[in-house]
C-alpha cells in the first residue's frame, strides 16, 4: 500500500515580496500517521525537489509535536528535500492522495493539468483523495467522470472566509476556498475558527485548517482499511 502526498512548488505571497509555500504541521502531522502506520509514500510536487516552506509555519507558536518530531528526523527531511516531479507519476501506482495546505496551492496546485488528471483519475478509480485547510484548492478545476465539478453536492471543508480573514490575506489570494467550494456546488460546512473539523463525503476527506490535519490524514486511512 502507498500514498500519493503532493506539496506545492509557489513560494510567492501574491504580490506582497513575502514568502509562502507549504504550511509545515499539515505535511508533517499526516506524514506520521502515515508512517506511524506502516504505510509507504512518495513525495511528489509540480517542480520537484524541496517545496518551499510557508515560513510563518516554523514560528515557536506553529510548532506541534510532530513539527518538532520533524525538526529531529533526517531521513524525513531528506525525503521531503527530494519530492519527485508530479509529472512523473502515475495515478495507478497508488492507493491514495493525500495534498498538505499553506497559500502556495492557491497559485500553483490549483491550476496544475497534472494534478487535476491525477485528482480525476484516483477518484474514478474508488480511491481516497484527502487535502487539508487551503489544499481543497485543489479541487477549483477537478470534474467527475460526467463532468460535473468532483465536489457538486458533496459535504466538504477547507480553510473559511473567516480565517483567510484573521490572517489579514483575503485581499491577497487569487480566490477564497470556501466561497470556491460554495461556487462549485459543494455542501461547505466549518467549525470554530482554528479548531479541528474533518468531513468524510466517500472517498472524498478535507479538513479545515492545520489542526484538521492529523484526523484528516487518519480518516484517509480509515478509507483504507488500515488502523
């Protein structure tokens, strides 16, 4: 068994000069409970190699326990400086996606041929597909096999209006998520800002922000038989 974890490659904050990239406790909380579990993963992303990280996400009051686990772990580091290219890998060889947020898939992820393909074709073929807080942008362009929008009439999450709003960026991302979802036909619902809220719809798990993460990444391997 083997999951599929796409990260961004866009380290630019829109037109601010300030970085952005992936948020670090939504890759590493999932990457635990994967690997805590014995399942196997590739790291992949549009470019390759290492993602940038979204730095705000390394400040003292981001860190978690698993972002200190990481912060000893080498063999993960290493894993996660050498992501291979998504253009390289094949919907077929996976049992599952699973896509960590921060800003950065507003701009790249969102848009991206190769992971929309990729999203589609796991999807039609009764496999998870999981993203967490901003990742569910990665669903903007994503259709099912009849071409309707993959989340039309779907329960589903992912960072609120009211978030975006807290960080003072809502004027800076290419679009709002919730109000994407809203758009696409989705059945959006939130918890309390910043508080962990996961919604299972099939084969289809978002979460809301990087407290969703680990029960997020546990609820995709629920869906896949593994305890």
């Amino acid at each position: 068994m083997e999951i599929l974890v796409v990260l961004t490659s866009h380290d630019q904050l829109g037109n601010t000069g300030k970085k952005t990239g992936f948020w670090l406790e939504e890759f590493a909380a999932p990457y635990y409970v994967f690997k805590d579990a014995g399942v196997a993963m590739t790291l992949a992303s549009p470019k390759g190699g290492q993602p940038p990280l979204d730095p705000k996400s390394d400040d003292p009051d981001a860190q978690t326990d698993a972002t200190r686990r990481f912060g000893k772990d080498a063999d993960a580091q290493a894993a996660l400086a050498n992501t291979v290219k998504l253009s390289s890998v094949s919907a077929a060889d996976y049992d599952a996606v699973f896509y960590p947020g921060g800003h950065g898939p507003l701009w790249d992820l969102a848009e991206d041929p190769q992971s929309i393909a990729l999203i589609e074709a796991l999807y039609a073929a009764g496999k998870p597909v999981g993203a967490v807080c901003h990742a569910p942008a990665v669903f903007r362009h994503t259709k099912t096999p009849d071409g309707t929008p993959l989340v039309r009439d779907k329960p589903v999450t992912g960072f609120a209006n009211t978030e975006e709003a807290a960080v003072g960026l809502t004027d800076v991302v290419p679009f709002l998520v919730e109000d994407m979802l809203k758009k696409h036909g989705a059945s959006y619902s939130k918890g309390p800002d910043w508080l962990s809220h996961v919604v299972v719809a099939g084969n289809l798990i978002t979460g809301q922000n990087p407290a969703s993460s680990e029960a997020a990444a546990k609820a995709l391997l629920a869906k896949l038989g593994v305890a």
